[in-house]
C-alpha cells in the first residue's frame, strides 16, 4: 500500500479547510504542550481535530461540523457523553464540595458496590488512572510473593508505567519508550497469545510474581484471545505460585456487569479498573482477594510490612458520583446489550461494504467494539473468526500497513465520524441514526483512500 504526494495533498488539504479553527488552536498547543497534545492517541497530521462540547453520541468540534463519536472517551462512557443521571449525581456533589481531604461515604459505597458487581472484588481501593491501578497491581503481586518478574502477553497495554510498558505496539522487541531503564526491562518476559506452551514455560523457573493480561485480548480484542486460553492461564498461575491480574480497564463493567471475570466464569487475582469504574471521570480501582489487598493494611503495631500508597485524589467525590451513578445504571446490563448490538450492527455494515467495494479487509470484534483489518490477507479470515486468535498479533495490533490509519481517520471525520484511526467502540446512546450515518461516512472514505492510492478498489 502506498500513498502518492499529489493525492495526499488533495486529502489533507481537504481537513485544512474542514477544520480551520483546529488548526488555529494546535498552532497555540504547540508553543505550550509538547506535540501540541495531552494524550499521544490524539495526534493526528496535519492536526488534531478539537472538539467543543458533547452530547450523547454526538459531538461538535469548535469548527462547527457534528461528528458521530466512537471513541467514547477512550471507551470510559459506555452510557454516553451527558448521561442525565451521571450529570445530576456529579452536580448534587460539586455543590457540597470538590475534595474533602478526608474519609466520605460515597467512597464506601463505591466501593460496596464495585464488591457486588465484580466477581473476584473482596477488596478495593481506588486510585487515580488505569496506569497508577496496574502499577499498583504489580507491586502487590511483587510483596505478596517476594518475586520480581512479570509475564505479560504480546499486544496487551496495561498503562504508561516502567513495568509493563513492552511489547504492545508492534514491532514488539523494540521498547515502547526511551528512559526505560534495561535492568527494569529485564524483569518483563512478554509472551505470545493463545499459547499456553509459552505460558508453562515463562512460569516454570517459578520466579514470575504475576501474570497479567487483558482477558478479552489486546486493545479491546483488537488481538482476540480464547476462553480456554484464560483458563489455561488461571490453572497455570495456581500451580506456580503467580498472582494472576485482569486488566479490567475497558472490560470492567463493559462486556457484563461483572466483567470479563463473570462472562468468562475466571476469577483473577487482582483486576485493575478505571474507565466505566468512574462513569467518565479520572479514577481507577484495584481490586481483589482480601488476602492480597491486606498487604496494604500492614500488620498489628507495625510486624508485618506495609505497602505504602497515597494519592491527593483517590476515590475523589466528583469521581465516586460519577462512577456510582454509571454502575447503577449498568448494573441491570440493558445498556451493555445496547451497545453490544450497535457494534455488531456497525460490523455487519463495514463488513458488507468492504465485500461489494472487493477492498481486502475485515472488521471483528465481540462485544461493544469493532477493530479493522485491512492487510492483503484479510481473505483468510473471513467467516472464520476462530482464527484470528491464532494470527500475527503485530499485523492484527497494526490493523493496516502505513499510511493507512492516519488516513482514514482524516477521511472518516471529513464525512461525520471520529475514530480512533481503525477501531471504536459503541455506547448505549448510539443509534439507528449514528449507524445509518456511520455506514455512509465508511462508504465515503474507503472511496477517499482509493483516490489516495492507499489500496486499488
């Protein structure tokens, strides 16, 4: 796949003149914020697109142009942006104060029904972000069991953080960022998905403190992985001693009200929350067996060692309305179907285009998400999804050969739809309307990238 100088320019003058204001407000973020943004995901060439105000669905950019949204803030709205419910709850709080720098009730209650929901929570304790929440986790799962080694797969993010910050984008044996020190680095085996030999023998010299994984595979499922796989991986960490850690981040109160844990019937150690835990608002969780989560008590008069863990705002109140008023509504699972059917419909459609267009590619996912895979041998995975679990993670992660991501973002929000680049995912508040647009605007944008010369049509 290539991408000629002339028609590049024709789309990407095309943006420019879509989206002036965007331009104006980078040119400013340029000369204060390194990149010009505040999350890397959100760069995007010749600008970022920026947005003014949301609702439902939908949302504006300060240019003027409604764009369906699929990125849910990074999948943490599951009910959508402004659900009446979550605003009224974070109001009423907002009016009594913003950070009492002390113990709340609605802490307790968070917490109580964060137990309810999930079912490997006995205990919790709330944090900050889904990275400081799997931080958290391997320190614990390191004091628990004296070890130092993680495991982790191939293609699973699991936060910014030293510790697990490897072998998730492809290529995969090349570190994510620099600054990570090699003697930290050493620590981390990442292994291939789907593939339970590898896990035996990553967890056979009995050194690993914890194995960690997104239950559902990497980025959401963009790298599916099997349900016999899991378990594999639950029998395996028992026998060796290993603290086995969900990274709950999007599944949690996604795929079911009680996670992937309870759709699965595999109940981890650990399980790192944040997203939906938080109705939209910052704040993760960690949480999991007692025993475990003991370790942050200490012992009686000091005997026993204690893991230490502040934080200025963990389980803020605005963060704990938000997330108790989300997990109240999300708890019956109607709005999960919802938004489940959506993506499987949005599948379906970008499904049946790319077969009358003969463009080699193929949409996947299983729960309220949908990834796309546009590489030449999408063919041998058509109508065999089974497959896919056993495919290159790399090429799966990818998604597509540069510069085609990039480009069909800037073609999708040129007719109405905002991804992020080849994947979204759905919320309740999407709609008959959102997939009738979202069908056009994928139609419009394939013919976009043809006359790019991204693929031959």
């Amino acid at each position: 796949m290539s991408t000629s100088t002339a028609t590049e320019t024709g789309l990407t003058a095309r943006y420019e003149r879509a989206f002036p204001c965007s331009r104006i407000l980078y040119e400013r973020a340029r000369c204060v914020l390194p990149g010009g943004v505040t999350h890397d995901a959100r760069l995007l060439r010749p600008f970022p697109v920026y947005v003014r105000e949301c609702r439902g669905a939908r949302k504006w950019a300060v240019d003027g142009p409604e764009l369906v949204d699929f990125w849910m803030g990074h999948g943490s709205l599951l009910l959508g942006h402004g659900r009446p419910e979550v605003v009224e709850a974070v109001r009423r709080q907002l009016e009594k104060g913003t950070h009492p720098g002390a113990c709340h009730e609605l802490e307790v209650e968070w917490a109580e029904m964060v137990c309810r929901l999930l079912p490997a929570a006995e205990r919790v304790r709330f944090v900050s972000s889904g990275t400081e929440a799997s931080l958290m986790a391997v320190r614990l799962a390191r004091a628990a069991t004296g070890r130092g080694r993680i495991v982790k797969l191939l293609g699973h993010f699991h936060g910014w953080h030293d510790h697990t910050e490897h072998g998730v984008d492809p290529p995969f044996d090349e570190p994510m960022s620099p600054g990570i020190l090699p003697e930290v680095a050493r620590q981390v085996t990442s292994i291939p998905p789907n593939d339970l030999a590898a896990a035996e023998a990553a967890l056979a010299a009995g050194d690993a403190a914890c194995v960690m994984l997104e239950p559902t595979g990497g980025g959401f499922g963009s790298c599916p992985l099997q349900a016999g796989y899991v378990r594999g991986l639950r029998d395996l960490a028992r026998r060796h001693g290993t603290v086995l850690i969900f990274d709950e981040v999007i599944t949690g109160f996604r795929v079911s009200p009680g996670g992937a844990q309870e759709l699965l019937g595999i109940r981890p150690d650990l399980t790192v929350l944040a997203k939906v835990v938080a109705g939209g608002l910052p704040g993760g969780a960690l949480a999991g067996r007692a025993d475990l989560m003991r370790i942050l008590e200490g012992g009686p008069g000091g005997r026993k060692a204690k893991m230490h863990h502040p934080g200025t705002f963990n389980a803020n109140p605005l963060s704990a309305a938000a997330g108790m008023a989300t997990l109240r509504i999300v708890r019956s699972g109607e709005d999960i179907r919802k938004a489940n059917e959506t993506a499987a419909a949005v599948r379906a459609e970008f499904n049946r285009i790319l077969a009358r267009r003969g463009v080699p590619g193929l949409c996947h996912g299983q729960y309220s998400d949908f990834h796309l895979y546009l590489f030449p041998d999408a063919g041998t995975l058509q109508g065999n999804p089974g497959r896919l679990g056993h495919h290159d993670p790399a090429r799966l992660r990818a998604g597509a050969s540069p510069p085609v991501p990039e480009r069909f973002r800037l073609a999708m929000l040129l007719n109405g739809v905002d991804m992020p680049k080849l994947r979204g995912m759905t919320s309740s508040a999407h709609g008959e309307e959102e997939l009738e647009r979202t069908g056009k605007a994928f139609d419009a944008a394939l013919s976009l990238l043809r006359d790019e010369g991204c693929f031959d049509t």
